[in-house]
C-alpha cells in the first residue's frame, strides 16, 4: 500500500512545490526538501558551465565523430516530438553530428506530435527509424499495469523506448545514445510516484499476473542486457552540456523548425497526458506538475508563488479529460464500469510485485550506478 499524506503531517518545501504527498520525502531544518538537495548535488557534478561547458560539449562531439567515422550515423537520439527530444535533434544537426533518430510508436501518439516528429526531421534532413509496436501485446501490457493499480503505468512504454534505442545502436553500429534526459527541468523524480522502467521482471511479472497473452516482439532487456548495454554504449545527457531553457529552446524550435505546442511536458501522448493528469491525481492523490514546477523553479525559469497559482487550477481542461477518458476506455476495449472498477481498486506499489528490487537496492547497485553515472554516462 501506498502512503499518504495520512500518515504523516502534511508539509511542502519552502524552495520548491514538492510536499508530502511523496511518501518518500524529507526536509532539513529550514524546510527544504531532499529533492531541492539531491538537485543541487547532481547539478554539481553533471552540469556544466561557462568556458568549461564549452570545452566539454566541444570534446564529446569530437569523440562522438571519431567513433562513428566511416558510418552512415554516429549516434542515436530518440524522437518524440516533444520540446526536449526536438531540441536534441535540432542541436546535434547543428554541432555537426549524424544522428539516426528513432521513435516508438505505442499506439497513442497525438496527431500533433506526429507532425512535429515529421517537420523537424524533414527540415534537419535527417533519417527517422519508427518501430511500430504490436498494439494487441502492448494493449496487454498496459491493462494488465491498470489492474496491478500501481502508479508505474508509463513503465512500459519507458522500457521499451530505452530498449529500442539500445538495440538499434547496435544494429547500426554507434557506441552513442544521446537523450533529451537534463537535471534542470526533469530534478524532482519521486520513486514512489513511478519506478521499474528497466526492471523486466517487474514488468513480466505484472504481465504474467493481469495479462491474457504472451509478450513475444515487445522490445525489452532484461538484468543482464542492461548491464551488457551500459558497458557497450554511451549514453549522453547533452542537454547538460548547455545553459539550457526550456522557454528559449520552445522559441527557438518554434522558429526553426516550425514546431507546435502540445500543452505541457509529455502531452504529446494521448495515453501519458490521460496518465499524468487525471488516473495519478485522481486515483494516486500524485500531481506531475509538481515535479516539474519544482525542476523549474530550481533552475530560475519559473516562480514558488507562478507554481502554487498554477497548481490551484486543473492538470488540463476538464472536457479534454472527459474526452481523453471516453477515448481510452474505447481504445482499451473496456465498459465504463470495469474501468471505474479499476480506478477504485486500492493503491499498490512496484514493492508489492516480483522485481529486481533487491539488486537495485543493493549497495553493489548504488555504488555501480555511481561510477557509472559519475564516469560512464556522459
């Protein structure tokens, strides 16, 4: 079972708008919270600046090249058509890199996203791979997450793109994997709120528990694949290289690459917009925007007192989610009593099912994640 702010007395951070609603959280003697402290130590060590940042971003292009010379590509980003990943591509075409982009299609793309994924790749001339996942599996998959009632319903998808990205390094030959992923706007992650996506047994186990049919192409790595990729593959964080804004990124995207507004972070999915903004705050008492309100007042791109305003109103327009709703229960095949079924079934956890857990929570695994996270994971 999932804490609550039952359990504890409720409090929110005097930095941020993270609060008690993560299980999970602590606050220092001055109210801050460990998200804001965690933050302030990965940007330390992970990002960036001035004359130093240049040098750095400078040096891993020029490693990137001399590794995929001679190649069709030298590196791999994925594509979603959201603001960071459209960045991404918009910044390694302009340092001169050869990126093959590759983006999965789970069934649930907007039709707005599927064209900033098609105008940004044609303006930058670059070569797109889409791996159209076999809805029937994924349809599964993603039910059988619903009925488990954990809040890590976005786990499959997240796996699966991380696995496609590793595997189709291989196949074309590139050691460089290059992400959207950036301490500014993506700090405050509550494990509690979603965790496992590389964790296979959690996700074959929630499968084999609430699913009906065998999993067969879905794309996937299990413990010892991922260990084998993160040894093989680099992974690079390049948006960390940058004085990244997400406003001035949004503007210069815009111009450039005739880039549309979706709304807000990740609601170029249909199926992550319905997820973020109505199944967590509804069912799990979780509001997103909190993590990444909190990222951005961190980073100086928005205010504690522009974030508590926002979040007094919806997550995003009550008709949209009532739409959204309709929509998902039709795409899923269900009845709107199964459905509610569902919703009101009680809260569980990634705790409450077989994982890999215990390695994760191993200090082998923190101490391995370190050295790769400090020396590994560009």
């Amino acid at each position: 079972m999932i804490p609550t702010t039952k359990d504890r007395k409720y409090q929110i951070c005097t930095r941020c708008v993270m609060d008690t609603t993560d299980p999970d959280i602590s606050f220092d003697e001055e109210g801050v919270c460990s998200h804001c402290k965690f933050r302030d130590k990965r940007e330390k060590h992970f990002v960036f600046i001035g004359e130093e940042r240049e040098q750095r971003l400078e040096k891993l292009v020029s490693e990137i090249k001399s590794a995929g010379r001679g190649k069709r590509y030298d590196c791999i980003i994925g594509v979603s058509g959201g603001i960071d990943s459209t960045f991404v591509a918009y910044i390694v075409k302009k340092v001169g890199l050869r990126p093959l982009a590759v983006h999965l299609d789970n069934g649930w793309d907007s039709e707005l996203a599927v064209k900033n994924i098609e105008e940004t790749l044609k303006r930058l001339q670059l070569d797109l791979y889409t791996h159209v996942i076999d809805w029937s599996e994924f349809k599964d998959i993603q039910l059988s997450f619903l009925r488990a009632s954990t809040p890590d319903l976005e786990i499959p998808s997240d796996h699966a793109i991380v696995s496609l990205m590793r595997k189709m390094a291989i196949k074309v030959g590139v050691q460089y994997i290059i992400s959207g992923v950036n301490i500014r706007t993506e700090s405050h992650l509550p494990t509690a709120w979603s965790q496992g996506h590389l964790d296979w047994r959690y996700i074959k186990n929630v499968h084999k528990t609430f699913g009906s049919g065998k999993i067969e192409t879905f794309p996937h790595m299990n413990l010892m694949t991922v260990i084998a990729y993160s040894a093989r593959q680099k992974w690079v964080d390049i948006l960390n290289y940058l004085d990244y804004n997400k406003e001035t990124a949004k503007r210069t995207i815009t111009q450039e690459l005739c880039w549309k507004d979706y709304g807000w972070k990740h609601f170029e999915s249909i199926y992550t917009r319905f997820y973020q903004g109505y199944i967590l705050p509804q069912k799990f008492g979780f509001d997103k925007r909190k993590t990444h309100f909190s990222s951005l007042i961190c980073s100086g791109e928005m205010t504690r007192a522009e974030a508590l305003q926002m979040l007094n109103e919806e997550p995003y327009p009550r008709q949209m989610q009532e739409d959204d709703r309709a929509y998902v229960i039709k795409k899923f095949g269900l009845r709107t009593n199964e459905f509610e079924a569902i919703m009101n079934l009680p809260a569980k956890s990634y705790w409450d099912y077989p994982s890999y857990r215990r390695f994760y929570s191993s200090r082998f695994f923190e101490l391995a994640k370190y050295i790769y996270r400090r020396y590994l994971r560009y």
